[in-house]
C-alpha cells in the first residue's frame, strides 16, 4: 500500500523530509507552503543586478554532521566561503568574535600584551570563553577587558537583538557572545563550510525535483480539506498558530531589513559587519555579493533591524528560549496531538528552538529514522 504524507511548510526541514520519506518507501508526499516560495527562511533570490539577495538575512551553511553534509551534496555544491565577522568598535573594524587580534586594535600594547598572556594562564589556546564568565574574573587586566568586551560589543548588541537588559536574557543565549582565546579564525569552526554555488532555492529545488513530491505553494494548512485523510502530517509550522492561539502567542523576536542598492562596486570589506553601538538602531550590515563572489559595479546591501514579532505584522525570526516559553510549547504540541493523532512536529518553528540549517537537517534525519526505520 502507498503511504499518504503530508508535510506542512517548505523550508529547509519539510523539504528534507519530504525529499527522504519520498525516496526512502512506497510513499507520496503532498508539500505545502504559505509562501510563494520555497526554502523558507533560506529564500534568495538574483537582484536585477545579479546579485544573490538573502532575503530573510545572510544564511551560511557550516556542518560537522558528515551525513547532512552528504545528503545536501546530491543537491548542490557549495563554494567554500568562510565567514568572518567584523565589528564596528570606537571606530574600527575588529574581528568578532573578540580575539587577540581585537585585543592588538583596542588596547595599547603593554595592556595587550599582559591580558593575552593571562588569557593564556587562565584558559587553554581555542577556548570560546562566554562574556558573562568572564565577568567574574578579578584579575583587573582580564577585568579590563571583560569590562571592555561587555561595554562596546556585547551590552547594546544585546540589548538590540533582544529588546531587553542581558540578566533578563536566557544564559543559552548570551553563551552565544565569547571571547575567543587565540588569533582570530573564521567566524565558524565546522569541517564543511559555503554557500550553494546556485543558492539555497534551487537546492531546495533540486531536493523537490521527485515525481513522487507534490508540491503546493500559496497554501495554508487550513486550506487542506481533509487532514485526516494522511497517514501522517509532518508539521514544521507554528504550532500555536495551528491551535488558534488559545494559549496566548509563542514570543519570537523578528527582524526588518532595510535594502539599499548602491552605484558602488562595494560598501564594506566583509559580507557582515555588526554595530554593536547605541548609536544605531540596526545591529549589522549585509553585503550580500560576497556570498557568491558575484561581479557587479552595483551592490546590494541590507540593514537589519531586531523587533518585537507580532501575529499578522511581521515574521517569526528568533524563538525566545526560556524555561516558560518551553513549557507553552510543549502544552501547545499535547493539545495539538489530542487533535491530530498522526502529527508530528519539528524544523524552527515546529519545535520552537532555533536551529541553524544545518541542525535543522540533522533533526529531520533522526525524526525520520524513528518513524519509518523503527
Ligand atoms: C536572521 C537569521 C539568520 C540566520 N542565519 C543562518 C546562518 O547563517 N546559517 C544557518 O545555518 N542558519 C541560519 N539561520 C537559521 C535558518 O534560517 C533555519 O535553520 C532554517 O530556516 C530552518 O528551516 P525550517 O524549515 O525549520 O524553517 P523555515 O525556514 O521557517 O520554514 C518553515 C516554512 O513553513 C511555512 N509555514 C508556516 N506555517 C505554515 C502553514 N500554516 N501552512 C503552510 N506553510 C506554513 C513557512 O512559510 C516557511 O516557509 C538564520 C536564521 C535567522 C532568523
């Protein structure tokens, strides 16, 4: 007998999922999306300039997990660009994460010289030491530069982002903020790093090219008929949507990019580059012709804007992780089960954790060996 799949939103995750449960048995897939496009959040798209526009913000991929790596390879191949991330501090353009190469540009040389040297009793060379940690130090040269990575890198970046003070913020995400003990390195440390040389649309494309997956786009599942008439639904959409909110709305902060396309071949040296000031209100700059290396006498840039998500307004971006948030997600996805029997959820928005892509795809993997290789 023909399995009967749906699966709900066409981003990264309910496209890989579609894509293995279609190849792997005797199953067709009905993929949905509200969207006019594939790929979620992941969307780009070429500016009439050429240019490979990301239009919900940079995506790098980086991955570890050799059987991501393996499966996105059938699909695209990616170019080897590594990330680095510049800061505007006081003025200057320094590496970050904050390294010693930040330490050289914003303190005079003896007080480097000292704080790199003490940073290397302290902590082993490599180590990812998160700024709030190193706030408790009392050696008053690492106390100096805490204080200094706290002031100018850290405390406006955050507040930005999230719209709130940092001891109101979740510890997992302000771990997000290290110093990092050695010469600056790329802004990833993943075996396998790049952009698709097409982009992530047409890998998604490539990964939906399967008589076997049907493919609806402008369709919400409220617009299926008859749910229960899969076998079984994979849903990678908001879950608190689905039920109609009757909880109260799952926070996000979402984010609103300003693009600008400029008559000069470039605005900045870097594909990223944070202000981590109070003076502006956006938190970074995109250029986005880096990704690919695209050849153009124009450039388009995006300035990224952090707001509050609200239902109708704007778009999920970042779930709030918080021990009260979990626990009305996890009470959304019990109701949502009592309703739908044969449901599962996952992806960002599913799950409601922030997944970068690639942990996005090594999660459909495991969801689908326990629910068809069990
Ligand atoms: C600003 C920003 C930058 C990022 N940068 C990176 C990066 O550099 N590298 C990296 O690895 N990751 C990055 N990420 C994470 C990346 O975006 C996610 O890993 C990826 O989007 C997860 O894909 P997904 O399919 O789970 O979710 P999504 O991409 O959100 O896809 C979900 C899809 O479901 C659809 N949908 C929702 N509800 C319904 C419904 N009721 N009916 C039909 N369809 C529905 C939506 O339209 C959407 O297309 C970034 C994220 C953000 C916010």
């Amino acid at each position: 007998m023909i399995e009967k799949i749906l699966v709900v939103g066409a981003g990264i995750s309910g496209a890989a999922l579609a894509r293995k449960t279609s190849d792997g048995g005797k199953r067709v897939v009905d993929l949905i999306d509200s969207r006019p496009h594939v790929a979620g959040n992941a969307y780009d798209r070429r500016t009439p300039d050429g240019i490979m526009e990301h239009v919900y913000g940079s995506h790098i991929f980086h991955t570890s997990n050799e059987e991501v790596w393996h499966f996105l390879n059938q699909f695209t191949e990616f170019n080897g660009y590594r990330h680095r991330v510049l800061g505007m501090v006081e003025g200057k353009e320094i590496p970050i994460p904050f390294s010693f190469e930040s330490i050289r540009a914003c303190f005079p040389e003896e007080d480097t010289r000292k704080i790199i040297s003490k940073l290397l009793d302290r902590y082993e060379e490599g180590t990812k030491v998160p700024i709030m940690d190193l706030l408790k130090e009392d050696d008053p040269d690492l106390r100096a530069l805490s204080d200094y990575v706290y002031k100018h890198v850290f405390l406006h970046y955050t507040e930005k982002q999230w719209g709130k003070s940092p001891d109101e913020i979740d510890g997992a995400v302000t771990a997000r903020v290290p110093v990092y003990v050695g010469e600056s390195w790329g802004y990833f440390r993943d075996t396998y790093q790049g952009i698709p040389v097409d982009g992530y649309t047409a890998m998604v494309g490539k990964m939906l090219d399967s008589p076997k997956i049907h493919l609806s786009l402008n369709t919400t599942f409220e617009s299926v008929k008859n749910p229960e008439e899969y076998d079984r639904i994979f849903y990678t959409g908001p879950v608190d949507e689905l039920l109609g909110y009757r909880f109260g709305p799952l926070p996000y902060r979402s984010e609103r990019f300003e693009v600008e396309t400029l008559d000069r071949e470039h605005y900045q040296d870097n594909a990223v580059v944070n202000y981590p000031d109070a003076e502006h209100a956006f938190t970074r700059i995109h250029e986005y012709k880096y990704y690919l290396g695209d050849k153009s006498d124009r450039t388009v840039i995006a300035r990224e804007y952090p707001e509050p998500f609200e239902v109708g307004k704007n778009e999920r971006y970042y779930p709030v992780p918080s021990p009260e948030n979990e626990a009305l997600h996890a009470r959304y996805v019990e109701e949502a089960k009592r309703e739908y029997p044969n449901i599962r959820f996952l992806g960002r928005l599913g799950d409601y954790r922030y997944y970068d892509m690639d942990k996005a795809v090594a999660r459909v993997m495991d969801v689908y060996r326990e629910e068809f290789e069990r």
